[in-house]
C-alpha cells in the first residue's frame, strides 16, 4: 500500500484508495516560497468543497511559469495533483 498522510482531516494517497471518484483537483502555490504543507492545505479545503475526504493519485513538482511574465522573480512554484474521492474503506496513517 503506498504511503497515506493527512491534511486538515482530509487523507493523501499517492496510490490508490477504495472509494467513488469525484473528479480532479489541481493546486498551484501562490509564490515561489510556498512550504507543501500551506499548499497540501488549500488542497484539503478544496477537495472537501469537492465533496471529497481523501486525494488519490496524488503527486507534486516544482514548475517554472514559463511565458506568464517576463519580469516575475518568483518564476517556480509547486503544482499538487489528484483525484478527489469519497472513501468506501477505513484508512490507517503510514
């Protein structure tokens, strides 16, 4: 089973979870300085607005913004992925 965290009582999973799939939520840091854990945050709010008590699928890297601005110093920032599930299954921390 693949490592599962949690975020303001939402779970994350970057393998798979039982449960009925919502649909995919994306998340992008709002400057370079960013930590994980404020934008894993945002993604939790997110994905219970969603519906959702659990992130499947999930995953992050750090991307430049190419072509937004020439003249932006903060020109890389984390970018989260998944899939918003509501889970059918009892989840353990690992």
């Amino acid at each position: 089973m693949s490592r599962v965290t949690q975020s303001e009582g939402i779970y994350f999973c970057e393998g798979e979870l039982q449960g009925q799939v919502i649909g995919p939520i994306e998340v992008r840091a709002a400057t370079q300085n960013t930590t994980l854990a404020v934008v894993k945050s945002e993604m939790a709010h997110k994905a219970r607005a969603m519906g959702g008590d659990a992130v499947i699928n999930y995953s992050y890297t750090q991307a430049a913004d190419r072509g937004r601005s020439l003249f932006k110093w903060d020109s890389e920032r984390l970018y989260l992925t998944g899939v918003v599930i509501s889970l059918s299954q009892e989840v353990e921390l690992s």
